[in-house]
C-alpha cells in the first residue's frame, strides 16, 4: 500500500464518520521542492493529519486554508515560495515553489 493510498483511505474514513474533510494536493512544483507533484495531506475537522505537502515548512498554513475550505466548500488554489518579503514568513526555505489545491471532500 502506498503513502497516498493510505491518506485517501484516512480521508475517507473520517468521511463516512460524518466528519469534514479537506484534502491538500501538491499539483505543481518549481525548482527545488520538499514532496513531489501528486503529495497529498488530508485534514478532519477535529485538526488530525495525514500525509505532507511540504516536509513541514507550510503544513500549518494549508491546514489553516484547509478548515475554511471544510467551512465554506469553496476549492483554493494555494501558491508558496520564498520571496524577498516572505523568506521569514511561510514560505520554502529550499528556494522553490509549490501550487497546493485544496478541496472539501463530500
């Protein structure tokens, strides 16, 4: 079974719960980046993860986007990377860049 196998299975299992859900998919990358293209993080409602879209240097901010998503149903596309005026903020401290779609599960 694989990494993404297993989120996709979390995901669904806290959806037949009754839980909300929110899934987070890396679908774009530039230059370096920590998780490939297809890394995916699922999030419940009660704030319980699984999987990565970053190694860690942004999962606390898709997890953020991520509830709203649950809340309001609407998808974002989420882009990350290091900036001159982010580099201490959230961001890729490897000097690339992510796009993270992020969509309430139903």
């Amino acid at each position: 079974m694989t990494a993404a196998s297993n989120v996709l299975e979390q995901a669904a299992r806290w959806r037949d719960e009754g839980r909300g859900v929110a899934l987070a998919t890396v679908v774009a990358t530039w230059g370096s980046s920590p998780r490939p293209t297809g890394s995916q993080l699922a999030v419940d409602e009660k704030g319980n993860m699984l999987g990565s879209v970053s190694g860690g240097c942004i999962e606390g901010a898709v997890v953020h986007e991520a509830r709203e998503v649950m809340d309001t149903g609407e998808p974002k596309l989420l882009e990350y990377g290091v900036t001159d005026e982010t580099a201490w903020e959230v961001g890729l401290a490897c000097g690339g860049t992510v796009r993270v779609f992020v969509e309430r599960l139903e």
